[in-house]
C-alpha cells in the first residue's frame, strides 16, 4: 500500500487541469485533444481534467468532481472510469454507453458523447466535397519490386493447379492485389497455417513469406514440415532487406535461406524473378516435387528495388527508362492487369503506358509481353548488375 500511495503521489505530479466550468471532464492520453476541440464545438464551459498517468487515478481528482458526476473521455477501456467509480465518483463514460466501447475515438464521437452526457444537441458537421473525386490510390507494390515478378512468375507455374496462396505479413502481403494472398493472419503464419491446410483438406499450397519474417518465425516450423515431410511449397521473398519498416539489413545477407533448408533436407531452388522465363521453368521443378507429396521452398532473391534505386543515383548510374512502342501493343493488359506494375497505366484505347517519373528501369515488363511491346532507353546490364549487389 505505500508504494501504490507513492505511485498516487507521482500520478498528482503529473494532473493537469485547465478550465473552472461546472462541467467536470477527466480525461487522458490523445483523448484529451478531442475533448478539447469537442468542448470548442459545443460552446461549454468545462473544467478539463488531464491526466498525465491513468493508474492509478490521482484521489485529487474527487476533490475536483465537488461530489458531482464527471465525464470520463478515454480511448480503449474504461480503466480510468472504474478507477473513479472505486472513488466514489459519479461517472457518465463508456460503461453507461455515452462513448463507443469499441474502435478509435475522433471529434465526432467525442462531441456526440459530451452532447449526450450533458443533454445538448449536436450536429456534426457535413464534410467538404471536392469538386472532383480524386481517383481510388490502392496500396500497391513500387515499381521493379522484385515480389511483383516473384508473384507473377508463381502464377504462371501453378497455373491449373488453383493453389491456397498462404500470405504473410510484409510488402509481399500486397499480393492481395493480384489475389495471391487468401489468407494473412500474423507474422510467420504462411508456412503454419499453410501447412496444416495441405494436411488437412490435400489442397497444392503456396506460402510466401519474407526472408526477414523467414529468420525471425518460420524456422520452428520448418522442423515440422521437414519431420512429417508435408507437401506444401514455401517461397522466402529475400529481398536483402526488412523494407517494410525501413529498410534495414535482412539475416540473408550473411546466412542465406537456402542453407537453413536444405540442412533441413528440404528441396530448394534459387531463383532472380528478374529472369522470367528461366524462373517460371525452375519453380516448375519445385511444384512437381510438391505433387509428389513433398515440401519444397523457392528462394527468390533480387534486393528491394528502393534500396538498388538510392545506390544506383549515389554512383551515378543513369536508370534505363522503358517506353511503349503503340504500334505493338494489342491493348492484352498482361502488364498492367497481371504484372500490376504500378508505372503501367491502361489508356483509353486500352493499350498501356508507362509513367517515366516512376519506372526504374527492371526490364520485367519487357519480359512478360508477348509482343515486344516495351523498348528501354539506356543501358539496363549495368544497373541490374549493381541493383543485384545493393
């Protein structure tokens, strides 16, 4: 009991009231910039009580109530309105339904529950509307990412197949956008969840999974699949960085992948999505193992394409830049509605067209259309060859 009474004593240090309204608001945390915008927006005059440490409640604070009730403004639970009630305080919050019990507080809320706690209207506002809709901008993968070619590829090798595409979480979870992810629960969760589908309903399965992700939750898993030899293909999208977060060095650069599974016993193979077609052919070799009753994992390593742009521009490699020859192109949509590169637009006539400002020059989409299509501008053997070392 005398450390919690020091903890009250520190949690009164930090109790910040501001106001000398009859209107009594204890609140807490990004709560508290709500409240006080709300309390702009309906025009009161409030005793505005911040608290600077939610447990414990500081007693100080039933001082300030004067024996009437208080409004409670907290994100989350009601920590800081059960702490009060324990006071003796007379509460009108989230326990009585005044505030939302679940999702995230903003103005809107917080004014409608201060009307309703205090028996005023209010009328949100009614947002602007631009004149013009600006047009949907879904999260998409950066142009030349190597998991766009990754993704393309393995569609190509399991075509017929109707495989369980096992995701995870990483850039490579924008697989979705090409309806390679049919389920992402948590990180490392592809080759678990994967695995236990394969056994269990005998469906071909593809679990994709980052090489960070790889290092950090999937080897105790590969310990199962390897014991009880299940059939499921594993494909570690090393792209020598953890570049969802940053960018920062990835466990591969100095134990690759495919150490780890083959001393597992593990068929592997090794490929860069860079080259198509001679990748198409390798991942083949890998899904005939599978449907074999086997486990086999594919290595696709090609740096993050961020990462290869920064040091290309430091050395003074001019990016090749890709054009498309109008002439050729039927208007088939392989890149922009398959590929999905995000530098290929569609144009009204259907045929594509790429962004300059965006392209890096990787040369994929030269690769996959039929047609020969696109024609770069400068020099691509260079600046694949340094982007393969960044």
């Amino acid at each position: 009991m005398d450390k919690w009474r020091e903890l009250e004593k520190l949690s009164s240090d930090f109790l910040q009231i501001e106001g000398s309204g009859d209107v009594v608001i204890v609140t807490s945390g990004v709560a508290y910039n709500y409240v006080k915008e709300a309390v702009r927006r309906l025009n009161i005059r409030a005793t505005v009580v911040k608290l600077g440490i939610s447990v414990p409640v500081p007693p100080k604070v039933r001082e300030i109530a004067r024996g009437g009730e208080v409004v409670v403004v907290e994100e989350g639970d009601p920590v800081v309105e059960i702490q009060l009630r324990a006071l003796g305080i007379n509460t009108r919050g989230k326990i009585d339904g005044y505030f939302p019990k679940h999702g995230e507080l903003d103005i809107n809320k917080t004014a409608l529950g201060l009307a309703k706690a205090l028996g005023l209207s209010y009328a949100p506002p009614t947002p602007l509307k631009p004149p013009l809709e600006p047009p949907p901008r879904p999260p998409v993968l950066c142009p030349g990412c190597p998991h766009m070619a990754t993704f393309y590829i393995l569609r190509l090798a399991t075509a017929g197949l109707n495989p369980v595409w096992s995701g995870d979480i990483g850039c490579y979870s924008l697989g979705i956008n090409t309806g390679q992810q049919d389920l992402i629960t948590h990180m490392g969760s592809s080759v678990g969840l994967g695995a236990g589908i394969a056994l269990a309903t005998g469906q071909f399965v593809v679990a994709t999974v980052g090489d960070s992700t790889f290092y950090h939750a999937v080897l105790p898993q590969l310990v199962d699949i390897a014991t009880r030899s299940v059939p499921i293909l594993i494909v570690v999208m090393d792209n020598a960085y953890t570049a969802m977060t940053g960018g920062q060095p990835s466990p591969s650069r100095a134990i690759p992948a495919e150490r780890i599974t083959e001393a597992f016993g593990i068929s592997t193979f090794v490929i860069d999505p860079i080259d198509v077609k001679k990748s198409v052919e390798i991942i083949k070799k890998a899904v005939e193992i599978v449907k074999s009753g086997r486990p086999a994992v594919v290595v696709s390593r090609r740096p993050c394409a961020l990462i290869g742009v920064r040091k290309a521009r430091r050395a003074g490699i001019q990016l090749p830049k890709y054009q498309v020859d109008v002439n050729k192109c039927t208007g088939c949509g392989l890149c922009y509605n398959l590929l999905k590169c995000s530098a290929i637009y569609k144009r009204p006539d259907r045929k594509a067209h790429v962004d300059p400002a965006l392209c890096v020059g990787c040369g994929i989409c030269a690769e996959v259309c039929p047609f020969n299509a696109f024609k770069p501008e400068g020099k691509r053997e260079a600046w694949l060859e340094l982007w393969r070392q960044a």
